[in-house]
C-alpha cells in the first residue's frame, strides 16, 4: 500500500479514529486503525468492539492495500505535523512496518496484519430514513446532559431514541434521565422512521454521533434495528450497538397536573444560581428556591462555608414555595433554554419540577427536588 | 558517639555497657540526639496481651485469630518461629504448629490496652498519630526543651514504662521522617531500637527491595518489576516525570522515596478514609439468600457506624473471597452521598448480583467510602424510583426507634436470613 493525502483530512479521519479507540485495552488490535487504499479513496476504520466508525477520505493511492497501525500514535503524528503537508503513507508488506512521511519528517510505525482487525457484523435494518443534521443536533444536544453514569442502572447509560406520540401526531423523540432529571426532546418524524424501533443509544455513540452533526447542510441517513443503529453521512459512517436493556416507562415520572408557573429570563437565572452556589464546595449543592409574587428568592445555606443570597425579578402569581435544588442540575437545564423565557412548573416541595422554554412543549425537563 | 542505656536512661559517650548500670543495653548513633520522628511498634499486640493476662501460656505458641476457617491476626514469637505469621490462613497455621493455643481475638480489650498504651505515648508528644491499636507515629520535634532531655531517652523511656507498668514489649523505629522510622522499628524486633540517621539514608536505602515501602503490595510490586525496578538503586536510575508517567502520584512519591525523602506529617487527626464490614462464613457458600441476608446485615452496621460518626460516603464497594482465596472488589460510585443502609445495600446487591456466578464464596464484605460529611447525603429523591423516598423515611423511623429502645427492638425479615 501507498497512498498520499492531505494532512488536514488525514487528522480528521484518524482523529475520529483514535477517539473510538479503547485506551485501557488488553488487546491490541483494537488499539490500531484499519488503513484500506482502493481505487481514489483511503478508508480508516477503528472500532472498540461496541462501535465502528468508517471514514472515507480521498486521496492519490500508488499501490492499493491494507494495514493497522496504533490509532494513537498516527494522530499524535499527523497532529504534530505542519499545517498544508502532504503525507506518504506506506507499507511494503514485508517489513511489517508502516512508513509515514511528510517533507522531511519520517516515521517507521509497527503494523499488526488487516485480518486479525475485528469488522463489526453487518445487520439488517428494520427502518432507515434520513434527517438533516441540526435536527438530530437538536435532539441529542438537548438531551444527552442527563445521560446517567450509574453503571447499576445501565439501561440508563444513553439516549432513548423512539417514535412517540405528541400532541400534533408522531414524534421522533430522544429521552435521558440518571432519575435526578430527565430530557425529552422531540422532533418532527422523519419520512421513513415510522417502523424504527426504540433503541438506547451509549453514551460514548452520542458522543462520536456529535462530530458528524457540525455541518448544517449534511443529510445524515439513519439505519436502525433491534441490536444496532447506524448513522451515516457520505464520506463517515458510524455503527454502534445499543444499549441492550429496558428503559423505563418515563411518561409515568413527568407530572401533568404542575399548575404554578414560573416564567423568567434563563440567562439571568442561570447567572444568579451559579453566583450563589460559590459559598459552598459540596459536590451536592442545594440552592433554595423561595418564590412569592412576581419575587424568586435564590439561597444557599453552607453551614461550615457560607451563605448567599440573590433576589429575581418573575413572573408568578400564585401561592408561595419553598423548594431546593441540586445547583448543577438548576444551571444544566437552565443552559437548555436558548430563545424565550423559561418556564417552570411546580407543584409542591417534594414533588417534580417541570421546565420548557416558552410554551414550546417539544423540549421539555423534569428535575426533582432536594430536602433543604 | 552519643550513646544511651535503655536499662537505665542514662546517656553518655560510646562504650559496650552503661557507665552508671552496667548493663548492656546500649544504643549508640551518632544522630541519636538530633533525630525527631519515631515510629512504635507493640511486638506480637495481641498474642503479647493474652501472654500477659495468663502467665501459663508464657512458653506456649499462642495464634489470635478468628476460628477454624478464618485467619491468624496475630501470632507470637514461639509460634512466628515455627514459620506462622499474621494474615496466614488457620488450617495452614496449624499444620505448621499444631500445638498453639488458638485464641478468639478480644477486640474491646485490645482497644482498652491499646488506650493506655497511647496515654503514655501523649505523654512524650501531643502529636502521636496511631495508625492502628499497636503502632503510632509520634513527632517529637520541640520535646526536648519541654522534657529536658532528648527524643531518644524519652523513647527508651516509653518502652520501659509499657513493660514495667504494662507487662508489653515494644520496638522504636527513630528517624528524619515516617517512611524511614517505620522501617526502623521492623530492623530490630522485637524489644528493639533502630536509628537510621540522615547521613547514612542512601547507603542504607540502596540494596533494599521496593516492597519494603509500606503501600508497596504485591500488584504494585509486580507492576515496578514489569518496569525493571526491584531495589531502590533500580528506583533512582528514573526521574520524576517518567516515573510519574508510569505509576501516577505513586510514582511521584516513590522518587522521593528513593531518596530517603518523606513530606508527610505525623498528624494527630487523621480524617476516616473508609467504613467497612466482612464477615467470613463457617462453610464457603452460594446461597444467593443467605448472601443476600448477609449483604443486608453488613450494609446496615456500615450505615449505622456511619450515621454514629455523622459522615456519609460516595463509593459503595462489595469485597468477595472465593474459596480459593481469590478477592473480588467491585465500586460504585454514586452520584450522591449516602449513609442509609437501604441504598448502601442496593448498590451492593446491584454489584453483588453481576459477581454472583463467581460463587461459592467464603468471605463476604460492604464497604463506604470518598467520605464527607453527612450534610448533603440522601437528600435527592428518585424520579424513577418513588419507593425509595418511603423507604429512607421508615429507615429514619426505624433510626428513631432503636435510639429509644435499642438495636433489636425493630428489625427487617431480610436480616433474620
């Protein structure tokens, strides 16, 4: 194999590579990236046995073939090399080592046999349909904050991706929760996702999903099934299983009957719950939340640190409360909220909160109180 | 060189026998006045206490430790001669010294001791930090002019006072910091006293193996071993970063190890690291309802020491010994602080539940750490598990209860397994 390509579209292909690599790994090949010359394209392939990521990239290939070499450390390379070079990559089959060189640096990297590079079995999909980017964007931004680490909850570990139905008829809709708060984002169905069964989508596929969602013009075809779901643009395609388990019936945990309404500026809660949060170096900081008319009263209370207050203007007309929060959760949320006032709904101090952005009920989050 | 009789605590210049006493009972060094931290060993603890309490066992192999099947704590120096040391197995203890007298360990009593043992200790020295019931290190820095005498008499003094007044021998590691006095105090037992001085550190470091750095086990050991370091010559051929690269903040501290450095101070208040309970079974088992009702049993005394001392903890740990002594140690971290009995034991569950194909087991352990103070544990409910609001609460009621009428008064079926 002998191929020369760009430096920029290199880093970017093996970088995506190198962040699905597993780090901490016992077996070796899984560490590599699969290099696969053909015709006018090089693909890199890296994979961590849960997800796969193919990207295609163009570039001159002199002799076709195919290799793996430490994922990396080609990234640490192509990374340190200079903006606009042009890099060789070789392999003489022999050696057993992978040549790299760019003007006058020169690499000589060990190389581990394309057969022994696990490829991730292919599936048959029971729905594909195909979304423009922002959308799922929106869906997987707005959501995937309240993904939870719990490993004994593992079900839980990723984004509920299902068709749902909304007031206006079927939704896509996207929910996470840790059982602190949960999102749910929805959006409108897509043609063709109407047969998609819900799947968990990990933590870590939401994550690398990400950097194929930056471009506002590119289409991303969607493949899923029972075990795995796929999402593709031309040049990147990125497989992953999902996450093999139940997640819980979350229509059951959002309230309905929330009655007092809060409504303010995000920006200036955000800002002020953050202020007061300072005095204390908990991990759990609870903010008190003391509402009267048309007054938000912000506090924390930390006995061996300090205390802080903050007084809001909002708008709200109904009986007095008293609820806390956990200061993370209030800001995480409250940084949902991007066009129109925040809305919170309340019930009473031990019951659930709901927020929406406006009267926009295609986002909506629920956060549960702290005992202050 | 400056010299002391531990018979009779006179000091002097060099020589084979105490110019006052007679006795041979010399330690010389010629740091001996100048060096400040010491470590206190008690040899054989708990093996020496039950010597005490019953002259007849005087001549006798005595092992301390827990039944049949559980392990030596702690042996004495007829049955450690014999090839018995502490953490062995019983069954294999007994094979080695088949005529020792196998004791019940007296935790309460050992703790008594062990208390007036440390008041003798505050004596010498505000700053003792007890690392457990029979060693401490004690800072001596400043005593000197308050004692008019120096660290070393007074150390001898204290082991004098322990046997005279308390019938229990113990040996003093004295040294420029912990690392070094704790090794001092192994050099001699027992009724020993080791100097290692600032002059002689690097000599003396320098052949030694990496395992006697107190933290340095087995895995840590194999670890240094796979990167070519076994004594602590092959430790100062690295630098810092590499070393640091390698094996974390270990790493860091293990350069300056090497060099006889030590920043630690002896301090007093040492925080609580963790809380944990074990118990180890008659017969090795799988009985996934009797480990279940254990997993209750040892989650609520976890909880029940943590809400005593008013501290909750964020990683739950389930600790297995299979019955080829093989450990498991599994970790959860929560996303919040606990102390109640009834999330430490379903997070235990949750671990004990992936773990339990592993079975049978013989021993069996709960475990709270990445402590803090109980201020903001369980104060966030469940969306998802509504349940758990009520349950904290009648674990709050059933608190309330044994406060008034004692630990048995209420109990849960769970816990009669």
């Amino acid at each position: 194999m002998k191929i020369s390509i760009e430096r920029a579209s290199l880093l970017k292909a093996v970088g995506q590579a190198q962040s699905v690599v597993e780090r901490r790994n016992t077996i070796p090949i899984l560490a590599n990236v699969l290099i696969e010359a053909e015709g006018s394209n090089v693909s890199f392939r890296a994979t961590d046995l849960d997800i796969e990521v193919v990207d295609r990239v163009p570039a001159m290939v002199e002799r076709a073939g195919a290799t793996t070499v430490s994922a990396v450390t080609l990234h640490e390379i192509v990374r340190k090399l200079p903006d606009g070079a042009l890099v060789v990559l070789a392999d003489d089959g022999a050696s057993g080592r992978l040549t790299v060189e760019a003007g006058r640096s020169n690499f000589s990297l060990a190389t581990l046999p394309r057969e022994d590079f696990p490829v991730m079995a292919s599936s048959e999909y029971s729905a594909n349909f195909s979304a423009p980017a922002p959308v799922l964007r929106r869906l997987f931004d707005k959501s995937k904050f309240a993904i939870s680490t719990e490993e004994t909850r593992y079900y839980l570990n990723g984004v509920y991706m299902h068709v749902a139905e909304a007031e206006g008829g079927k939704v896509l809709r996207c929910v996470a929760t840790d059982g602190h708060r949960l999102a749910r984002v929805d959006a409108d169905l897509p043609a063709g996702a109407e047969g998609l069964p819900g799947v968990i989508v990990p933590r870590k596929t939401v994550g690398e999903l990400r950097k194929l969602l930056d471009d506002d013009e590119a289409q991303i075809a969607v493949s899923v099934s029972e075990t795995k779901v796929r999402f593709a643009t031309p040049e990147i395609t990125l497989t992953s299983k999902v996450i093999d388990g139940t997640f819980p019936d979350y229509g059951r945990v959002i309230p309905t009957g929330n009655t007092k309404k809060m409504e303010v500026d995000a920006r200036e809660f955000a800002q002020a719950v953050d202020r007061v949060a300072t005095v204390s170096s908990e991990r759990s900081r609870a903010v008190k939340l003391v509402l009267s008319e048309d007054k938000l009263i912000l506090s924390v209370n930390a006995p061996d640190a300090g205390a802080a207050e903050e007084e809001l203007a909002v708008a709200y007309g109904d009986e007095p409360i008293e609820i806390g929060f956990n200061a993370k959760y209030l800001l995480e949320i409250a940084s949902q909220v991007d066009r129109e006032n925040a809305v919170f709904l309340f019930d009473t101090s031990g019951q659930p909160v709901v927020m929406r952005e406006g009267n926009d009920t295609s986002a909506i989050y629920v956060v549960m109180p702290m005992r202050v | 060189m400056p010299a002391l009789c531990r018979s009779c605590l006179a000091t002097f210049d060099a020589g084979a026998r105490c110019p006052a006493c007679r006795s041979p009972r010399i330690v010389a060094h010629p740091e001996l006045f100048d060096l400040t931290i010491a470590h206190m060993d008690c040899d054989a603890f708990y093996a020496s206490v039950e010597k005490r309490d019953d002259p007849t066992l005087a001549t006798r192999p005595v092992i301390v430790g827990g039944g049949r099947r559980g392990v030596v704590s702690t042996a004495c120096y007829v049955a450690r001669i014999r090839g018995v040391h502490s953490a062995m197995p019983m069954f294999q203890a007994l094979k080695l010294c088949p005529d020792a007298v196998v004791i019940a360990p007296r935790g309460a009593h050992y703790a008594a001791v062990s208390k007036q043992i440390r008041a003798l200790m505050d004596d010498l020295t505000p700053s003792v930090e007890p690392l457990s019931l029979d060693e401490a290190f004690l800072d001596m820095t400043g005593t000197a002019r308050l004692h008019g005498r120096p660290p070393a008499v007074m150390l001898a003094g204290l082991l004098k006072r322990m046997e005279d007044e308390l019938g229990l021998t113990g040996s003093i590691g004295l040294s420029h910091n912990k690392f070094l006095a704790k090794v001092a105090s192994d050099l001699d037992k027992p009724r020993g006293f080791s100097v290692i001085g600032k002059a002689e550190t690097a000599e003396f470091l320098r052949d030694k193996p990496v395992g006697l750095i107190w933290g340095v086990g087995a895995a840590m050991r194999a670890s240094l071993e796979r990167a070519g370091i076994r004594t602590f010559t092959d430790l100062l051929r690295w630098d810092k970063t590499d070393l640091t690269a390698r094996f974390g903040a270990m790493g860091e501290r293990l350069w300056h190890l090497a060099r006889g450095e030590d920043h630690r101070r002896v301090s007093a208040h040492h925080p609580v690291k963790s809380i944990s309970n074990e118990t180890t079974f008659f017969e090795d088992t799988a009985d996934p309802d009797l480990l279940d009702g254990h997993l209750w049993r040892l989650s609520e005394k976890v909880s029940d020491r943590a809400k005593a001392k008013g501290i909750a903890g964020r990683i739950v740990t389930l600790k297995l010994k299979r019955a080829d002594f093989r450990s498991l140690t599994r970790r959860i971290s929560l996303p919040d602080t606990t102390q109640s009995a009834d999330r430490i034991y379903r997070t235990a569950r949750a671990l004990f539940d992936r773990a339990a194909g592993e079975g049978p087991f013989r021993l069996i352990g709960v475990g709270l750490s990445d402590l803090t103070s109980d201020a903001g544990a369980d104060l966030s409910a469940d969306l998802l598990d509504p349940d758990a609001a009520k349950r904290l609460a009648s674990e709050r009621a059933t608190d309330a209860i044994r406060a008034r009428f004692g630990k048995d008064a209420i109990l849960k079926g769970r816990a009669m397994r």
